[in-house]
C-alpha cells in the first residue's frame, strides 16, 4: 500500500470490488456483480447492526468516480485503520478474540439472511483495541441448504494455529508466515499431540477434516453430490466452533521474558526515575505515533501514551505480548497495539508478487521510536555492528529514546557469559561515534542508582 | 504416520453417515469438496448434540425450576413488555434513522426508502422469511 494513488496490493481476489488509493484517501469500489448484496446488507439492518456493534468497519458513500469505471457500481470510503497488523503478530488471545468476532459476524448475518463467503484473519484488524471486519464485501445472500463456504478457510485460519498454540506450543501461530492461506490441515493434524484426537471438536474440525480432504482431492466427484446442511445444523456447527474456540486456553510455556521486570537492573526508585525522564523526552519532542521496539509487557508503552496518540509495542516473546495485551483490555486501553516482532527477522512482505501483506518496514515510519534496554540484545546477541544498529533506527524515526546499557551491566555480562567477547567498540565512545553520522544527541540522562544512560536522538 | 491415518480414515468412515439433498456451491475461494463433505456430517453429528444440549437444559429446568425463578421470570417478562412499548413509542424516529443510515451508503437510497416495501422480492426480510 503506498500513500499516493493505485490500487492496493491485497485487494485483488475477490472479484466483488477491490481498495484503492486517491490522492492519499483510502477508497472500496463495488462492482456491478456484488450490488445485490450490498444492498442486502445495508437494507436487512446487517450493516448497522454488526457496526454499532463494532464488529464492522464504518464507511460512508464517496461521491467520487471509480478507479475502473468498468463494471463499476460505487465506491465507498471505509475509515482507515491507522496500523495494519498481521495474524502471524498476533499473541493466543488476539488471535482468539479475532475468531470469535468472525463468529459472532456469521451467526449475526445468518439471522439476517446473510452468509460469509470468506473467513480470513487477514480481513480482521485491531481497531480502538478490539478486533473489527475491514472488509465490506465478505457477505452474501444466505440461501437453505448452503453449507458455510468459508468454513475451511475458518478452520486453516484460526483454528488450527489456535488449537497449536493451546495444546503443541505457543510459538506456532507464526506458522501462518509460510502458509499465507491458513495452516494446512493435514499439516496440523500431524503436528497436534495424537491425544488431541480424543477431543469431539479437535477431532472433527482437524483431523477428520483434514483426512475428508486428502480423500477428496484424489477422487473425482459430482458436485451435485455434496450435501446441503439445514438452517439449524450450519448453527449448531458454528455453536460447535464457537464453543472450542471460546473453550481454548494460553498455554504459558517456559519463555524468555514474562517476569522481566521482576529480574531488572533498577530499584523500584530507579524504575519511576526512569520513567520520568521518558515521560520527559516524549512531551519534548512532541511524540504523536510511537513504536515501542522490545518493548516487553508494554510498561512503556504505556507512559508514551500520555504523549502520543497511538503505541505499536513490538516483543518477541509470545507470553509478554498475551501479558500486554491482556493488561490492555483489562484497562480498556485503545491506543496500544502489543504484537509479536522479532527483530532478528522482522515480517517480511509477503504473498503474491511479495506484495500481499506488507512488511514491518512499510508500515512506518513513525515520529518516535523508544528503545530502552535492547542494544545490547541487538549488538551482543545477534551481532550486529553498531553503525548498523544506528541506520535501522535512523529507517523507523525522526526522534529516537534509546537507553545505552554499558558492558559491566550484570544483564550485558549475562549475554557474555558463555562466549567470547569480540564486541571492542561496544562502549560508550563506540555507541556515540556509531550513532553519531545520522543522529544528533539532543538530551543524554544518566538513570539514578544505575550505569544505564538514556538518550534522546533526532535524525539528522 | 501411516497408523495414524488409517486411525483417522476409519473414523472418518465411522462419521460418514450423513444424507441430505445435495447443494450446488459456488464461491470465490475453493472451499474443497472434502471440506464441504465433512462439514454436512460434522453438522450433522454436532446438531444431534446440540439438540439433545438443548433438551437436557429444558428437563434440567423444568425439574429445578423454584418459585423464585418464576417470580424472576414474571419480572422479567413485565420488564421485556415494558421495553417494548417504549420502543414502540419512538419507531417513527427510529425509521427515521434507519433511511438516513441507507441515505448516506446507497446512491438511490432516498429515494428508494420512501418507496421501500419489504414484502417486495429480493427486498430484505419479506424473502428470506426471517
């Protein structure tokens, strides 16, 4: 997705309509094929009900010529979420929460007389916090008999990578970064424990689902010869999702930094003196969109928000993500997005042409970028050279909060510890002469009762 | 791997007993014949289930029921009556909002609003019988 004018890279399978850019607005054609439909959902109350539930993205009519006029029937003008995130981003309960509202969407149009056609974690978003449906043209007219059409792609997309983060590992939903489509089920009913076949839903939804499909694909079959499924049983096999779904829990798994905080290098003083000199750097330069990176459990995060209107916290620890976003929902907080980034590998553009979902680097940059005990992460353990480390920041921000964390600091020795320490320039010269090329140091305060420094640095 | 799929294609057998008038399936994503098969029997196997749920909670209701509940149930009774009267009393508005909402999405919604009959086909309710 670029700023300026075209079409938009992920929209391009459904021939219903597709997104577009006009001079930096976001805008839907609707095709002559889908005007039925839409009408359906505005006229049966679908559309109003699902959006002042919030399950829906708001749009408005756009009186604005199409971006193909052929077979052009309208164009709306959807309300732009501010930062697309990606199902391989989200923690256990985002992508829980995320199913759930696709449910919720499908039981609602099934009263109206309304059916999804398609089922993809892709078309949901995280929205004031909540998970919403961004796209417009995924229901059509509900006819008896008709089996749910998305019901696989329910299953490939949130089923199976919630089944195998609550009872393989927490880690699999990135997964779904190979597999832009869904989890294979064939695939996931191999990597689930054999004992998962003793469970009615997981044995239903997966593994016979995914042996009804292999039996399938080599056979030849009539398709006048698939059954329909009666008003009632499509209800009861969407109460049967829901019901596991709603069922499934986190599984915490040994992971690296969910206690952090508790095994810091700073008195519970020193932690709030910290804060304050962040809180301080912020309001001076005026932060408005924020990326927190290796932000942990959001603690941060959270004193940004003071300033700034929107927070991306970035971690590679599932358990800090699910611990944020939970803490994030218990205080109603909407302007904090907690995803799953590894820096190391951060998301990459993917799918067709490379295109299809962006990478984490496309999606910004952004005003601010806070960076409080992560270089020695960046440089001890993975490497990286310190001008190195400078360029990747001066990509993501103007004004950057980065805390220096000094050799003789226990956390650096415990990095140290088992390998042999070639990192000569990592001093404090050796952070200053790094960064020095493309940013200019513009506060430098020494955290209290500690030999952490903390910086604020604007690109030059 | 080889034990576990003969497993699954014994069990897959032992669900397959599902019969219903077939349906023609068209869509934009390939659902799968598979998955479209295995969902008429999974509907079928958890609608049974879902059905006897359904009666259990009724017998378990109608033996544990107590006086309180039903003055519970009388109370909220008056209060869902009550409800609806009031919204009764403010339908004009809500229609109101209802052609403005239609206004603002479809291009010939105003005008087609005012001249809008539900009972009319492939308008809204009146077809789908809901």
């Amino acid at each position: 997705m670029d700023g300026g004018s075209g079409t938009v890279a992920g929209s391009f399978r459904d021939p219903s309509g597709f997104l577009f850019r006009r001079d930096g607005k976001l805008l839907r054609q609707i095709n002559q094929r889908y005007r039925k439909d839409y009408e359906l959902l505005v006229r049966s109350g679908l559309y109003e009900e699902l959006n002042g539930a919030g399950l829906l993205i708001t749009h408005r009519r756009a009186d604005v010529p199409p971006f193909k006029p052929d077979g052009s029937y309208l164009v709306i003008e959807p309300e732009e979420v501010p930062f697309i995130s990606y199902p391989y981003e989200w923690c256990f309960s985002q992508l829980k929460d995320a199913a759930l509202a696709t449910l919720d969407i499908q039981k609602r149009a099934l009263e109206r007389g309304m059916s999804l056609k398609d089922a993809s974690a892709y078309n949901i978003q995280f929205l004031r916090g909540r998970p919403v449906l961004i796209d417009t043209l995924s229901f059509e007219k509900y006819e008896e008999g008709r089996p749910w059409i998305a019901y696989s792609q329910f299953c490939r997309h949130f089923l199976a990578p919630l089944y195998l983060m609550s009872r393989k590992d927490n880690r699999m939903g990135v997964l779904l970064k190979s597999f832009i489509d869904g989890i294979p089920l064939d695939l996931a009913s191999t990597l689930l424990p054999f004992r998962t076949r003793l469970r009615l839903p997981i044995l239903l939804h997966i593994h016979l689902h995914a042996r009804s499909e292999k039996k399938y694909s080599e056979e030849q079959i009539d398709p006048e010869t698939i059954k329909g499924i009666s008003r009632k049983g499509l209800l009861a096999l969407l109460d049967s999702l829901e019901a596991t779904t709603r069922k499934l829990k986190w599984k915490a798994g040994g992971t690296e930094w969910a206690e952090y905080y508790d095994e810091t290098n700073y008195s519970a003083e020193a932690f709030e003196q910290k804060k304050n000199i962040v809180r301080e750097f912020l309001e001076a330069v005026g932060a408005r969109e924020v990326w927190d990176v290796g932000g942990n459990v959001g603690v941060f995060s959270r004193v940004a928000l003071e300033t700034a209107a929107r927070v991306v916290c970035m971690d590679i620890d599932p358990s800090c993500v699910e611990a944020n976003y939970r803490k994030c929902l218990e205080d109603g907080e909407e302007n904090l997005l907690p995803l799953l980034i590894d820096l190391f590998n951060p998301s990459p553009a993917i799918g067709w042409e490379a295109e299809e979902r962006m990478s984490i680097f496309q999606r910004g940059p952004v005003d601010t970028v806070l960076a409080l005990a992560l270089i020695h992460h960046l440089i001890i353990s993975n490497n990286v050279p310190m001008a190195r480390v400078a360029s990747f920041f001066a990509g993501l921000c103007t004004n950057l909060v980065i805390e220096f964390v000094p050799k003789s600091d226990s956390q650096v020795q415990r990095l140290l510890s088992a390998r042999e320490d070639i990192f000569d320039d990592y001093t404090l010269e050796g952070f200053l002469a790094g960064f020095s090329e493309l940013f200019r140091v513009e506060r430098r305060v020494a955290v209290p009762s500690s030999e952490r420094i903390l910086f604020l640095m604007r690109r030059r | 791997m080889k034990r576990q799929d003969d497993i699954d294609n014994e069990l897959l057998k032992a669900f397959a007993f599902a019969r219903l008038l077939p349906v023609r399936v068209n869509g934009y994503i390939g659902a799968g014949t598979g998955s479209l098969i295995i969902q008429a029997v999974i509907a079928l196997t958890v609608g049974g289930l879902f059905a006897l749920k359904i009666y259990w909670r009724r017998i378990k209701a109608f033996f544990t029921r107590k006086e309180a509940d039903v003055e519970d149930l009388e109370q909220r009774k008056a209060e869902a009556l009550s409800a609806v009267h009031a919204e009764a009393d403010e339908t004009s508005g809500e229609e109101a909002g209802t052609e403005s909402i239609e206004a603002a999405l479809l291009p010939e919604a105003a005008a087609v609003a005012s001249e809008f009959d539900p009972a009319e086909p492939g308008a809204v309710e009146g077809e789908e019988g809901i």
